[in-house]
C-alpha cells in the first residue's frame, strides 16, 4: 500500500481531467460541442446587429429588435452552459475567431425579407448543427450528451425553425403591399415582447389545450350554453366527468354484489348436495 507521500506526488504528476472524463468523451466529440459554442457565439452577433439595424431611427422596427435581442440573449446563454457542460465532462474550452456578421436591413426602402431570409438560414445552421453533435454522440454512444442535446436543445431549436420560417412568410405576404402591414406585423411583435405570436400554434404541447377547448365548444354548441347564462360549458364537461364516475362506482358495487350472492349460493348448494348425500348413505345402510 502507497504512503500518502507518494500518493501525493503521484497525483500531483497526473491530468485530474483524464480521471473525469468517459471513455465516450472523446477527442471528437469534444470537438464537435466546440464546435457548436462557436456557431451560437456567431448567431449572438448576428442577431445583435439586427437588433440594432432596426432601432435605428431610418427602421424603427421596436418589435423586430425584441424580436432579435432575444434570439441573440439566448445564442449567448446556449454557448455559456455548453461552455459549462464541456468542462463538467472533463473539456477544455478554446474559443476561436468570431468573423462579424456580414448583414444590414436595408433602409431604403425598409424590406425585411432578407434579413429574415438569413436569420431563418442561422437558425437551421443552429438546427443542423445539433443534429450533427447528436450523431456524433451517437457514435461514440455517449448517451448522456445525447439525452442532453434532446431535451435541452433540439426541441426548442426546432420550434425556432419554425417560428422563423413563418415570419418569413408573414414578412414576403405584408412586402407585396409596403408600408401598413410592416407596421402592423412590428405591432404584433411588440406586444409580445419579441415572443412571435403564433409561436403557442407550432407548439405539440398546447396540442391538448386546443382538444379541451374544442370539445368545450362542442357541448356549449350542442346544448346551447349562449341561451341558458346558467350553465357553462367547462362546469357541464367536470359534471360529465364526475357522473362517469358515479357510475363507474356504481356498476363495481353491483358487480361486488353479485359476487357475494353467487359465493352464498354456492355455499347452499354445497350444503344441500351434502345432506342429499348423507340421507343416501342412511337408506343404504338400513
């Protein structure tokens, strides 16, 4: 047995960071989440020079830089925690040159179809790009860098895909007729704090929400819930519901109930079959 001298200088001679990683961590998969923290620092310059290109006065689009502003918050906070995961792993962080974003949103006149043309095209680097990490640990069957990717990353990348790709389309239907519906579309934006405003319309979770209220509707429309200000049709469907309780409990009980009178009625027939017997066997006898 070592002493805690050599111990010591032992340990003191070794690479702690070779004790922490996995075998799965390896070089490239270190490589490729560098890879990626490089990508989000990226996407976090360009988004902020959109954001500032559209609080300019010859733009002021106030809702479109929200808009930006939060994308890019959010590039830099991915980067951040992914920094922090590679060296939880046993990484080493080595940031590299960040080239400045080669955009502008054109002023004269004020079009946004091709910032957002670009800003969608980051977005699916971004998407890309992770599923591109996911593979590489995959490969190395590093589970617990792809169950990080899964839940953390890709869902919310590809809901961003989306919400980009229909502003894209917002942005190309308002540009056929300039000016009014620009303005509106950066009203909408602003409300809702740079949140797009159907962004809970692409999300699967909300999925249930709009079958509850659906089937609300259904039973107000069936029972004409508008003409009795009485009756509301969220409280008729928790009625529904507690009445199939009801009833569920009550079959059981009569179920319960006739499994206690067959048991008794098997009891007296057995005990009529047994003195049926002991009345043969007394006629035999005699």
């Amino acid at each position: 047995m070592r002493s805690p001298r050599e111990s010591l200088k032992t340990l003191s001679e070794q690479n702690i960071d070779a004790f922490v990683k996995t075998e799965s961590f390896s070089e490239e998969v270190e490589e490729a989440i560098r890879g990626h923290i490089h990508l989000e620092y990226q996407g976090r310059f360009f988004f902020r020079k959109l954001s500032s290109d559209c609080l300019r006065s010859n733009v002021s689009l106030h809702g479109f830089a929200s808009l930006w502003k939060r994308s890019a918050t959010e590039c830099f906070a991915d980067a951040t925690w992914l920094e922090s995961y590679l060296v939880q792993r046993g990484g080493r962080a080595q940031p590299t040159d960040i080239p400045a974003p080669k955009i502008s949103w054109p002023d004269d006149p004020v079009d946004p179809i091709q910032p957002v043309h670009e800003a969608l095209k980051v977005e699916k680097s971004l998407l890309e790009d992770l599923l591109r990490l996911c593979k590489t640990a995959s490969k190395f069957s590093d589970n617990a860098l792809e169950d990080m990717i899964e839940t953390r990353f890709l869902r919310k990348e590809t809901r961003h895909v989306k919400d980009m790709g229909d502003l894209l389309q917002q942005c190309v239907r308002v540009s056929k007729q300039p000016g009014h519906g620009l303005y509106h579309l950066d009203k909408e934006l602003r409300i809702k704090g740079g949140v797009t405003p159907w962004a809970s319309y692409n999300d699967p979770d909300t999925s249930d929400k709009i079958l509850q209220k659906t089937t609300e509707d259904l039973i107000r429309s069936t029972f004409d819930f508008d003409s009795n200000p009485l009756l509301d049709a969220s409280d008729f469907a928790k009625q529904i519901q507690t009445y199939d309780k009801n009833i569920k409990k009550a079959l059981t009980d009569v179920l319960t109930e006739l499994v206690e009178l067959c048991v008794m009625l098997t009891c007296v027939l057995a005990s009529s079959y047994r003195d049926t017997l002991g009345k043969d066997d007394v006629h035999t006898a005699t």
